[in-house]
C-alpha cells in the first residue's frame, strides 16, 4: 500500500490529484507532491517481519496528526457538559451492569465533534483508559477509506497493551495478505481475538475503539458496514470494549444506527440547543479576542473597548451553535500580519475582502456537502425558496409535483439543514450568506434574479390551479426580483383580471410589483394592468374601494387612465344627446349611418377613444 508523507503544515485540505493545498491568512498555497514512482512501495508478498508489515499499513496521520486542523482539542471551559456525559458513559459512576456499549455523537457539520473527540481521547490517556482511534479525513487519501483502519487501531493498542505483541505478529507472519482481506477478517483476527485471549487471562480492563468523522470514510456502504461490525462483535457483551462513533447525521447514518442490531445498546448523543453551546462559542471569542489583544503584534492599533461587544454576539448569532464559524473568524482576525480590527470589519461585511477569503475553509466544508446532492437543479429551486421567502414551501409548490420530493431531495444536506413542518431551518445562519455570494459558492449560486422568476412562475402555476395562497409569495417575495421572460408573460396575460380585481387590497401590491419587471414593452402589460383595476374599482363603488383608490392614486399614476374615463363619458353624454341636435347637422352623424334619428338614438354604441 503506497503511503504518502504528510507535510507540518496548516494543511487544510488536498486537492484530488493529492496536492496539499494550504489556506495561510486567506491564501492558496498548492504544494505538488512528489511522483508516486518516488515513493516508496510495500509489497505484502515480500513480508517476513509482522512488526515491519503492520506499520507499512498504519495511517498515522489517522490518530496523530501533524497537521494544525487536527490539533484542536476543545477550548477550555467549553463543552463540559457533553464531554461529562461521554465520560460517564466510559466510566459508569455506579457499579451497574453496562447496556450501552456504543455512543454515537452527531451534530450538524462544524460543530465541534472532532474537538470534543479529541478531548475525550486525551482524558482516556490520562487516567490510563486504553483508547484507540482513527480520525476519517475526507480529503486525506491516507485516512479517507477503511483499508488502514484495523492496522491503525491494531498499532495503538500494542503500544498501550504491550502484551499484545507477542499475539498479533505471529498471525500476521502467518498470513502477509491479511490487511488485504475484508475488514471483517481483520476485526476478528487482529483485535476481538487478540483482546479475547488478553482478557482470558485476565490482563484485559477496558478498551475504547474511537471512530471520528465516519461520514467522511468513502462511500456510504462502508460507513454503515464499519458501524454494523463493530455492533456485531460487541453484541455478545463477553469483552470490556465499548465503541464511540462521531460523525454528521448523513441520511444513511440515521438509518443504520436506528436498525435493531445497532440500537439495542446505543447511546446517542446531538449536538443541540441541549448543551446550550452559545454560552460556549461567546466564552472561546471572548478568550481568543483577549488573547488578540495581549499578544498581537499590531495591538496597539487596538481600541480599548474593541471588539464591541454587539460585534461578539453577531458571530454568536451567525455561528448557529456551530464552533466552525467561530473558530474560523478567529484565526482569520488574528492573522499576524494583518489589522485585526480591519479584518473583522471585513468578516461583518462592512469592508471589502480584496484577495482575501475569509471563509475559505468554510466554504471548502459547504462545497462539499453539496457535492453529494444527486438532482442539485431541483434542490437549488427548494433552497433559493427559503433563502429568498419566509412562507411556508407547499405555498410556492403545492400545485406541483416537487411538492412530494423535498425531503428526498434534501436528504444529503441533513448536516448544515432540518426540513421540518414544510419550512427549512438551516443549521448554519452562513449559510444563506455562501450561497448568495457567487466568489465563496461558484457552481452553487442562487442568483436571486433567476431563481424568483423560477419561483414566480411556480406561483402563477399555483394560481391558475385554485392555490390563493400562492398570491402572497409571488406578490411579496418573487415578482418584483423577476427578469420579464416569455414565459413569465404568458403567465401574467392569462391571468384573470376580473377576479384578481376583487380581492380588494391585493391588485395594489400585485401591480406594484408588476411595475418593476421589465417585458421589454415600455411598460405596457403593466398599464393594461393598471387600466383594468382602476376602471373595476370605478364600476364598483363603495367605502372600501373608494380607499382603495385614494392608495392607487398615491402609489400608481393613473391620471391618464382617469382622464381617458372622463373622454370616454364625455363622448357617450355626446352621442346620447344627439336627438335634441338638428338632424341635419353633417357634425354630429355617426360614422357608419347617417344623421341619427330619434327612434334610433338610444341604441348607438358610444365610439371609444
């Protein structure tokens, strides 16, 4: 198996061909690997020495990174709670017998699991808890599979259970192939045996098998199969191992830590509102702002009383709960080289970034959660509705069969949203904020100008089928953002006026709206629109519409439109009074007869201007 060496730098993430790419204050550094011809190779045919050939399959990087982005532990004073709860659960406080051998931690992307793992790792060591673990790594080809799993685990645990040694290299010089075999075998013939026989001879306590970010393991089939193994060589609950799985809450995690067979003995823990994690995230800026202040090389440009405090709780907001946001504004503020108060202005959005993002790292996250999505057209239609409308999806999509398809077709976002009573709640409040910028989203823009003429469309569609609720969308949210396309034309001219006319208030906010597309036509749909309100609201009066055009009078200009009225009645009071006029008059003939007689008179169709 061709391992590549990791370099010590603030490596964020690497590039597909296996380039790291570092983010250093808001700059790409690619860094080209060297020819795989150069690394070195490991042929499991040629391996005589056990030793040797389980380290040529250890992923070190999997439980002792040198890259910064794995360092973090939780910040003091933060998530106490929750690493309490996992503790507890790894030493129960009372002598009771154990139902809960795995503990699965979830939350939203960002939120700290990785941070609370590896704080828990730490604890265990402390107090001599034998812990091993693998920290998945999406873009890490060294740590992103289940092949180094069983060999990375294996490892740990011979240096905490020396004892071990002496067990696993003989059955690994029996067999070189072995770490090329299913990942069941390697289970069962490299830990659970091994550990079986140290605990039959009473050398074995406890052990902690801690698995971190598993919805970054390739592939959905080997995430669940990893979590359905380790339940099945626990269930017999003849060995002190107990298992701790830390990931999103990706749709087929759900699904597999639901089934019985992994349910049974489940201890599941969310990242939620429960743990109260603003209180946390308002404790680490407060500290790492401090920290800025005392230790900045530019702090004296720094006003006593920055940052304010009204800017602290803008973050808190805009994290969501979720540490990554935070944690990412932080280093971006504190950047040596750089104001930290100008850099902050530029997080708030009230200076302009130039070559510098911010959110890079954030938005590498963001990037790629939406990879995932199969039909990401349809998706983009769901998410630009609740970026750019408050109501309630079935009021857009009820008439429309996508109305049945939202959840499926949010199912890969479950991460950073909640569908939840047909409204999307996301999970990241910056969400939004990506998506609206086409710098940080690229191919995941919502342009708002193409995606309300979208949903404009899906209004009228609404309309036409009965839906009234649809009005209040199109009207307040999607209309007047709309590019006046042929097909947004055919949708208004086939509207019918008469019945639009009345609902009383409604036509004043439709025609405003309508008054800001642009068909292209000067203005003339939406004065044939304007015509036919105001000539409804005369034929019908009453105290309410009489209102109803003291509004049209102040928001529309229709002076022409009344002025026109007046002609029209002027010319019918012309022609019906024709029979008191000499007959004879050539003046007053209509156009088509003659002069007009009196038997006649009442009968004549007044011309119109």
């Amino acid at each position: 198996m061709d391992r590549r060496h990791l370099p010590t730098s603030n490596n964020m993430f690497q590039s597909e061909r296996g380039a790291d790419i570092n983010i250093h204050n808001g700059t790409f550094i690619q860094h080209n690997p060297p020819p795989l011809a150069a690394v070195a190779a490991h042929n499991c045919y040629d391996a005589k020495d056990g030793f040797n050939h389980l380290q040529a399959h250890v992923a070190t990087a999997a439980f002792d990174s040198a890259l910064k982005v794995d360092a973090p532990k939780c910040h003091p004073n933060t998530r106490q709670a929750v690493q309490d709860d996992i503790m507890n659960w790894v030493i129960p406080k009372e002598a009771v017998i154990r139902i809960q051998w795995i503990l699965w931690l979830n939350g939203a992307a960002g939120a700290g699991k990785s941070a609370i793992a590896r704080s828990i790792v730490a604890l265990c060591l402390a107090r001599n808890i034998p812990i091993a673990r693998f920290f998945f790594f999406r873009t890490d080809a060294t740590r992103n599979s289940i092949q180094p799993v069983v060999a990375t685990l294996l490892h740990q645990l011979i240096h905490q259970l020396p004892d071990l040694l002496a067990i696993v290299v003989p059955k690994i010089q029996s067999d070189p192939l072995i770490f090329t075999k299913s990942l069941e075998t390697q289970l069962q013939c490299l830990i659970f045996e091994p550990l079986r026989q140290l605990h039959r001879e009473g050398t074995l306590t406890s052990v902690v098998l801690l698995f971190d970010g598993v919805d970054e393991c390739d592939g959905d089939e080997n995430q669940t199969d990893l979590v359905l193994l380790i339940a099945d060589f626990l269930k017999s609950r003849d060995l002190p191992i107990i298992a701790f799985f830390g990931s999103r809450a990706e749709i087929q995690l759900q699904q597999v830590f639901r089934s019985h067979d992994v349910s049974a003995s489940l201890l599941r823990l969310a990242l939620d509102d429960h743990y109260l994690p603003d209180a946390d995230i308002r404790l680490f800026l407060n500290d790492r702002f401090r920290q800025i202040k005392e230790t900045h090389p530019f702090s004296h440009h720094l006003k006593e009383d920055w940052p304010n405090t009204a800017h602290i709780e803008e973050i808190v907001d805009k994290s969501s709960g979720q540490f990554i946001y935070s944690s990412v504004v932080a280093n971006f503020v504190s950047s040596p080289r750089r104001n930290p108060a100008q850099q902050l202005e530029i997080v708030r959005g009230i200076r302009a970034p130039g070559n510098l993002t911010p959110f890079a790292q954030l938005d590498a996250l963001y990037r790629h959660i939406l990879s995932h999505v199969e039909d990401i057209e349809s998706t983009s239609l769901i998410l630009a509705c609740a970026v750019f409308s408050s109501y309630r999806l079935p009021t857009v999509f009820e008439a429309d069969p996508i109305i049945d398809d939202i959840p499926f077709l949010l199912a890969d976002l479950s991460s950073v949203l909640i569908y939840e009573e047909d409204q999307i709640r996301f999970l990241h409040a910056s969400l939004p904020d990506f998506l609206l910028d086409k710098a940080r989203s690229q191919g995941y823009f919502l342009d708002k100008r193409f995606w309300c003429t979208r949903l404009a469309v899906h209004c009228f569609g609404g309309i036409s089928a009965g839906i009234s609720m649809a009005w209040s969308p199109l009207i307040y949210d999607f209309l007047s953002y709309s590019e006046g396309t042929p097909e947004l034309r055919e949708h208004v001219l086939a509207l019918d006026l008469d019945q639009l006319s009345k609902n009383n208030i409604l036509p004043l906010h439709y025609l405003t709206a309508l008054r800001k597309v642009d068909f292209g036509d000067d203005g003339e749909l939406y004065r044939r629109h304007l015509n036919h309100h105001t000539r409804y609201i005369l034929e019908n009066p009453s105290k309410i519409q009489h209102d109803i055009m003291s509004e049209l009078q102040n928001d529309h200009d229709i002076s022409a439109i009344l002025a026109q009225i007046e002609s029209e009645k002027a010319d019918k009071l012309a022609v019906f009074d024709g029979p008191h006029i000499a007959r004879n008059d050539p003046e007053h003939w209509t156009e088509a007869a003659g002069p007009v007689s009196d038997a006649s008179a009442v009968n004549v169709e007044p011309r119109r201007a």
